[in-house]
C-alpha cells in the first residue's frame, strides 16, 4: 500500500491561507476519486477540495475553524500501491475456486443408508413484547429514570408527538420500546398508567444543558468584520419619507412591466436616488483608508445590498449602479442577491462596494441603526412601509410612511452633509419623477 498526501491548493488571487469550515469526511472512510473530502472559505468564497484519488482516509490535518496556509498537509489517504493493491475496507475475499469440470464417477453401489434421527427443533425466536408486557416494563422501579442522555432528541411517528403534546407530556421522558428505542401508542399508554406524577411533565423545569457552538466560516468573518465597524465613530440620521406616490407608480409600472423584465420594488428606485444623491456628495461614496489618511472618492456608485443568506449575512454588490436605468437596476439587484443566497456569487460579486442599502423587508422594523460597511463610510437602512394618519392642513389623511435609518462614519461626514444627504433622498423619493429627470 501506498500513503498520498493532499494539500490546501492555491485558491488564486494571492490567497496565503483559507479557513477550514466543513469536513465531509472522516478517517476511516473510502473515497472515491473526485470525491469531496472539505471545504475552505477565504474573503466569504467558499472552494470544495475533491479528492484526486480513490483511497482510505488516514489523516486529518486541520479542524473545523483552523486556517491553514496554502500547500499544508490537510489529508492523508491509503491508496493503492504499485502491486495495484485496493484499499483495506474495499478488500473482497478471493473468490472461491470453481469445480473442475471433470466426470463425476460413477457412485459404487452400496446399502441405502440408516435413516439420521430428526434434527431438534430450534426455539423459536423471542417475540417483541406485547402491549401488556411493556406496560409491565414501563411500571419497573429503573422506568422512572432518565431514558436517554440530555440532548437526545426521542423517536416517535407524528401521531404519538401530537398525543403526547396534547396530554403535556415531555417525550424526553417516556422510554421507547420499539425499534431503536421509538417511542409507540403503547409506551405512552404505560406512561399514562403510572399516574400523574409520571405521565405529565413539569409546566416549569431548570435545564443545565450548555452547548459549545465554535464559530467558524463566514459567521466568524462576520464577527471580525464588526469588530472592524466597531471602532467606526458612528452617527445615525434618521427620517420620515412619504413613499405614497412611488407605491402607487411602483404599482402602475409593475402592472406595465414586460415578461422579461424584473418586478420592481422600493429598492432600485431607493438606489436611482443614491446616485442622484451622492453625485452631490462625492465623499460619500468612498472608501477610508484610516492608516493612510487617504478617502478614496469614487465616481462609480457600486451599491452593496445587505443580504440575508442560508450562511449568514453576505453584501453582494451591484456595481456601476449610475449606469443602470430603474429596469437594470431591478435586475441586477434580483441577481446578485439570488447568487448569494444560493452560494454561487462569484468573488468579485461579494467584493468592491462603495456604499451598501440594508434592508430587512417586511420585518424592517420602525428604527434601525445600521452598522457601516467597512471601509465605506456611509449605509442607508429601509424600513418597513406602514399606513399612518398624516395632518395635510386641513384633516388627517392615510399615507404610506416609511423611515430612512442612515449611519455616517462622523470621521468623515459631519451631521449636516448626512442630513442634506437623506434630505435629498426624501425629496426623490416623495417626489419619484425627478428620479427620472436628468441634470
């Protein structure tokens, strides 16, 4: 036998080091070639290492959460070697050699033989107890003890879990009898049988259970990134935006709007008034270098949308958003956001923004106070859209009032140019032709 060793390919990009977020295999196990043994993350892009050979996994060189530099040893397999030898746990028993094929001779004549006494009759196996003999099992003095370890969840079909929840009995509790320790329609009837000191669980319990969760992968590149933000001086603006009229053209459009087109909602006209806004105030649309002194201005609005994701939270970008008429931006929006949700977001799709939207839809709440995306210095939070009673002069009327939650790095942008900036934003937005007005 052979012994191959696998190491942490080089990503590209200059990439010294990746963290190890998944294993897919453990030491023991046979691979196949092109088999995924793990997965590393590096600036949020996560790269699957499949295996080059087929062998038995010996060695596992990092844990969940290390990072491991580019060309160290993460995995030893037992391959075969040049004898072509397959891996121990793929090993087959020679097969057996056939007859030869070779007359049989003739059988001698000889006395028929005594007939053998009859074999005895094995036992028959041991049938699964029946209801009565569990209930006797469940009525034993060790039945009132802990069933199973804390943390481990019981079995049991949907039936006996909604019987249970019904009757305000914990399942933790109740022994199982049947296969792998399921709890059965009978298991409870015997619960049931002890009284009700037995059958019902405590309304109001202590539990001592602690769980160790390692934070790793993107959740812990999260974790340093606010960290970073952290020593951001922040300042929060926020106010109120009559969005009335855009609801009702964002409505007529979306009525209008071609089959290959993207539905529209708030955020593409959110980010045509970015664009506006920050042509303006070009330092807001930068990057602060704090060790250099240096503010980068950009004049391509490249707009990060704060996305929730099956990992966590990851800002895809919409790059060159003052290129992007409302119709562009809408999709544009819709696919890096669908990219990053299903993991296929390429690196420079995650990377490069300028200044970020975040928005939690529907659950936005009344106020946020949005964290900067470092080293941008300025991010605009939506809030959700609610009807409101307005005074108009003469009478109060419903309108569709939203707020704006905006945070500034005070380094950068003093308290004025953040409220002519969301000043700015509210006028287009409670006014959405002059979105389209160019000049």
């Amino acid at each position: 036998m052979a012994e191959h060793v696998i190491r942490l390919p080089d990503v590209g990009e200059g990439v010294a080091e990746a963290e190890l977020v998944e294993w897919h295999v453990k030491v023991g196990d046979i691979v196949r070639e092109d088999s995924l043994l793990g997965a590393v993350m590096t600036d949020k892009a996560t790269v699957e290492i499949p295996s080059p050979v087929e062998g038995e996994v010996l060695w596992l060189g990092a844990n969940v959460g290390d990072v491991v530099a580019v060309g160290s040893e993460i995995v030893r397999l037992r391959v075969a070697g040049e004898d072509g030898e397959a891996p121990a746990k793929e090993r087959e028993p020679p097969p057996r050699p056939a007859a030869e094929a070779k007359p049989a001779p003739a059988p001698a004549k000889t006395p028929p033989p005594k007939p053998e006494p009859p074999a005895p009759t094995p036992a028959p196996a041991a049938a699964p107890p029946a209801p009565a003999d569990r209930r006797a099992q469940a009525a034993s003095p060790s039945f009132g003890r802990a069933p199973r370890p804390a943390g481990e969840k019981p079995l049991a079909a949907p039936a006996v879990r909604l019987r249970a929840r019904e009757a305000g009995i914990d399942l933790r509790q109740v022994p199982g009898t049947g296969p792998g320790g399921r709890i059965t329609h009978e298991d409870l009837d015997a619960f049931f049988a002890r009284g009700p000191g037995g059958a019902r669980a405590p309304a109001l319990q202590p539990r001592t259970e602690v769980e160790d969760v390692k934070i790793v992968g993107l959740r812990r590149r999260i974790a340093e990134k606010m960290a970073v933000a952290r020593q951001i001086p922040h300042i929060t603006y926020v106010e109120e935006v009559d969005v009335t009229t855009l609801e009702e053209l964002r409505a007529s459009l979306n009525r209008q709007k071609r089959q290959d087109q993207t539905k529209l909602t708030l955020l593409p006209f959110l980010m045509r008034a970015m664009v506006r806004a920050v042509a303006e105030q070009p330092h807001l649309n930068a990057l602060f270098d704090e060790e250099a002194g240096v503010l980068h201005q950009h004049a391509g609005v490249h707009i990060g949308i704060a996305t929730q994701t099956p990992s966590g939270l990851m800002v895809p970008v919409v790059r060159h958003a003052e290129a992007l008429d409302l119709w562009g931006a809408a999709a544009e929006l819709a696919r890096v956001a669908e990219a990053a949700r299903t993991g296929m977001a390429a690196r420079d799709e995650l990377t490069g923004s300028t200044i970020t939207i975040t928005s939690l839809g529907a659950m936005g709440g009344v106020v946020t106070t949005p964290i900067i995306n470092h080293p941008e210095v300025a991010i605009v939070g939506v809030n959700k859209i609610m009807v409101r009673p307005v005074w108009d002069g003469s009478g109060f009327v419903p309108r569709k009032m939203m707020n704006l939650s905006s945070s500034f790095d005070h380094r950068i942008v003093d308290g004025w140019d953040a409220a002519v900036f969301v000043q700015r934003i509210k006028t287009l937005l409670e006014t959405p032709a002059l979105i389209f007005i160019e000049g």
